[in-house]
C-alpha cells in the first residue's frame, strides 16, 4: 500500500496485518526451532570428580 498507516482505514490495517502475519509464519516455518531449556542435560557435582573446574591463583 502507498498510504502511511495513520491514513489506513481499519480495514485496510486489518489486511495489512494479516499479511504481516503470514510473512513471520512463512519465515519461522524456514528456520529450525530451537532447543527449549528443558532439553539440556546438567552437570552434578558428581560428573567432575578428578577434573579442575578452575584453579585459584594464590
């Protein structure tokens, strides 16, 4: 549209949105999702005996 968007009726922002909308969709559906924080596993205490996690400059 060649209109600025204060000079839209809402009609024409409704459609306007509404394609907005489907360009997001059609570019989220290219990219790969993302690990969720719940999928990484965390380390215990346990899993570094014998390893220096960081050494401490006297």
């Amino acid at each position: 549209m060649d209109k600025p968007f204060h000079l839209l009726t809402p009609q024409e922002k409704t459609i306007l949105r509404i394609a907005q909308n489907r360009a997001i969709n059609e570019k989220t559906k290219q990219v790969p999702p993302s690990k969720s924080s719940a999928e990484f596993v965390r380390s215990t205490p346990e899993d570094h005996v014998g390893r220096i996690i960081r050494k401490v400059k006297p």
